[in-house]
C-alpha cells in the first residue's frame, strides 16, 4: 500500500540551542557543511551534527535549499531508509541541523575498503535504496543526489539516505523542474542537456551506483569535465565484464537509457527480475539480517568514518572568526521535536 503525505511546512520556535549539545569529533563534511558527532548533554543520546554557514546561505537559491532540505526531511519522517531530522537551529553564523548518527560510516568508504560487492551484496542494500526511492517518488519528492558518500550505515547494517539539500518536494510524474545540481558522475543526460527533469534522474543515478557498487568503479568517469559529459551523453556502459549477470545486464540498460522518456520508472525497478529474490515485507521490517553489521564498541565510536577528520579540532568548526553579528537570521529555521 502506498503511503501518501500531506507536504506542510508549520512555523515554530526551537528552546534547543548550541549549548544543549557537546560536540565529540567532526565525522564528514560537503562542499557546503560539515557534520560532527556530537551528544545530547541531557539525554546522553548521540546525533550527527550537520553545520552550514550563514555565508552560504545569503544567496537565496542556497537559502531554498536548506530549507528544501529541511521540509523533505520532515515529510520523510516516517521513513526507516532515511535520515531523521531532530532539531534545527542557527547562530548569529552558522545554521544546524540534528540527525540520526550512524555508526557504520558511508557506503563510500565502505566500498573503498570491500573494492567491489558482489551482486547478493549489492542487492541488499539495493533493495532498501529502492524502498526508500519509492517512498520519495510516491510522495513527490525527488532526491537529486543518490550517491555512495550519501547513503549512511546503522548500527544494525541497514542503509539511511542523507544530505536533502538538492532534493525537490512536489514533484508530481508530470511536473519537471530545470536546476542544475548534484555529483557530475551521477547526472543524468536530461541534466547535462540543461532540459527540464522529475524523478527520472533518480532512475539514473541508481543505475550508477548499482554499477559502481558491482565493478567498483562509475559507469561513466574522467578527470575533464567535458570528456565525463560526452561519456554520459554519447558513450554506453561496459556491460562485458563477468561480474555483471544477465538479469543484471538488462536491469542496468533499462536504468541507464539515455532518454529519460523510455527509462522505467521505480515500481517497474522494483518488480524486475534482478530484484525477485527479495522478500520485501523482510526487508522493509528490517528483520532479514545485514551481511554486513558495523563493529561498534559504544555509541560514540567513530571508527567506521575516514580517519582524517578525527584530528581535526570541532571547536574551531563551531566557533570561528564568522561569529558575531547575525549574518542572516532565517525565520522558521529553527524548530524542536521535528
């Protein structure tokens, strides 16, 4: 049964400040933010911390984003497969927002050290990419940013996608949309071509992952640009390689079509042959054990997250020459017990 949202955006005030929380060590970061462990200095409980800055928000299309990011996330609240927002709140600099934290680190450095999945593998964590896209696309959300540094492992080995902030909410199957944004390797050729778009491009990107998660590299990759968007644009995958089975073949072409009209779309994902061995009730529940579950010694292990940032000082992330006047104060930012 699908499950449809009402898509409201309510204003509220947020009594959850900077100093409610401790924070522990920075875990990741984006082109436009950083993320920090931190803890709740009342309930003990860990969060990742999401931190922009207030400089990037002056522009209003960066402005529209963080709040794109924020209303996805709260419509999306009820989803298992995708990160929960918790709080939100600002500093006369910075912008926050608290989410679940995963202990088991990305999928992307999860790959860098397994080099490649094989296909029961990937199918495991596939099948909940799909659930998660379907939730999105039934409830007219597209993503817009599907890519290994941004699907996030629990402590269980289940999958939650994360970073909202090129996602787009009333997105109806005829309704299209013409921003140009997400990871160049990941774009689809409707993107590239500067023509309007929808939940295709969704489509697209899980084709490269599914790709990259089997060989372990893109399906389309180079250092130039322009090169990286002719492959996109004129170049077919390389399908050859053993790895990659028939039904696997055919599921890649049919997620891969250069045209965005004649790509399937994610019911017809879900019921294709290389996904029929999956017990969706299971998956869904959660209950079919991950073969992967991350090795946790306590709730604030880091472990599983790229070493380079553990040295990195948070106090110079949270507090730094930005700080004093407010820059930029958004109304309706801040909020508690989203």
């Amino acid at each position: 049964m699908d499950i449809k949202l009402n898509h409201q955006t309510s204003s509220c005030k947020s009594s959850t400040q900077l100093e409610t929380f401790i924070p522990i060590s920075m875990i990741g970061e984006g082109k436009f933010a950083k993320v920090l462990l931190c803890r709740h200095k009342i309930t003990g409980k860990h969060y990742a911390m999401k931190i922009l800055s207030k400089q990037y928000t002056k522009k209003r299309q960066y402005q529209g984003r963080v709040f794109q990011e924020k209303n996805a996330l709260i419509s999306c609240k009820s989803n298992q497969f995708i990160t929960n927002l918790h709080y939100t709140f600002q500093t006369s600099s910075k912008l926050f927002l608290i989410l679940d934290y995963c202990p088991g680190g990305d999928l992307f450095n999860f790959l860098q050290k397994k080099v490649f999945f094989n296909e029961s593998e990937a199918r495991f964590y596939i099948s909940q990419i799909v659930l998660a896209l379907e939730f999105l696309h039934n409830n007219s959300i597209i993503y817009r940013d599907l890519k290994p540094e941004n699907i996030l492992i629990d402590k269980n080995g289940y999958i939650r996608l994360a970073d909202f902030g090129y996602s787009k909410q009333h997105m109806d199957d005829n309704v299209t949309t013409n921003s140009f944004c997400g990871t160049f390797q990941y774009m689809a050729p409707e993107f590239i071509l500067k023509k309007a778009h929808g939940k295709p491009v969704d489509i697209w990107a899980l084709g490269c992952l599914i790709y990259e998660l089997i060989t372990g590299n893109p399906p389309f990759y180079d250092f130039n640009q322009k090169i990286l968007f002719d492959f996109i644009l004129y170049k077919e995958p390389d399908l050859q390689t053993k790895k990659i089975s028939n039904y696997l073949k055919d599921l890649l072409k049919k997620l891969l079509e250069k045209k965005q009209e004649y790509r399937i779309n994610i019911q017809e994902v879900k019921s294709h042959p290389w996904l029929s061995s999956c017990n969706w009730n299971e998956i869904s529940q959660q209950s079919q054990k991950a073969f992967y579950i991350p090795q946790v010694k306590k709730a604030s292990d880091i472990s599983n997250f790229d070493k380079k940032y553990s040295c990195i000082d948070v106090n110079a992330i949270i507090f730094d020459e930005e700080d004093g006047d407010d820059i930029l104060h958004l109304d309706d930012f801040s909020c508690d017990s989203l």
